[in-house]
C-alpha cells in the first residue's frame, strides 16, 4: 500500500514539474525560499539611531543605554512610499543627507 501511494506521488509530482523539496518544504508548513521576498533595503544609518522595520515603512528609534527609562524610544515613521520617493530623486550621499535632513526635524519635534 505505501509502495503504491508513494509511485502516485511521484507521478503527480512529474506531471506538475515540482521537486521532492517542494513537497516537503509545504508538508512541514514552511515557505520555500523562492517564495521569500527580499528583504526591503534600510535608509542610511544615523548615529545613535537605528531603523526599525515595519510593513510598510520604518520606525526611527533611539538607541540607549541599559536601565535608561527612555531606551529605543520612538522617534518617527518614514513610511515605505515616502522613503521610495527620496531613493528616486537622490542616489548615494544626497540621498543620506536627505534621510540625515528628515531624521534630524523629527527628532528636533520629540525633543
């Protein structure tokens, strides 16, 4: 009986074009790596800062200092869209001073 269940797998799968790893990739509940989207490319670092991401945008977050009450505390939101607007007009160091520029308004408004 297994032997026979497992000949129909095998035909099933050369009939659909798909590998033993992508059965086994979806029987165990995984996504396969071809099926993983890119990781979204970070805005430029700012120091003592770091970028937090989120669906649809980053957060902009202080780094602190451990017992600090105000330890990654959240700045602002630099969403995906406004974040993809900036990368279309400046590329390479125009681009972080204007990333460095937004950062620095936001951070002058929290304190």
């Amino acid at each position: 009986m297994v032997a026979t269940s497992t000949a129909r797998a095998k035909k099933r799968q050369r009939a659909s074009g798909r590998t033993d790893q992508d059965d086994d990739s979806r029987a165990s509940g995984s996504t396969r790596i071809g099926d993983l989207k890119s990781p979204k490319e970070k805005p430029p670092k700012i120091q003592g800062y770091y970028w937090r991401g989120e669906a649809s945008g980053w957060q902009l977050r202080r780094c602190g200092k451990k017992g600090d009450p105000n330890k990654d505390r959240y700045i602002a939101r630099l969403s995906g869209d406004k974040y993809g607007k900036m990368k279309a007009r400046h590329e390479g160091q125009p681009l972080i001073d204007a990333v460095t520029k937004w950062a620095v308004n936001q951070i002058e408004k929290t304190a």
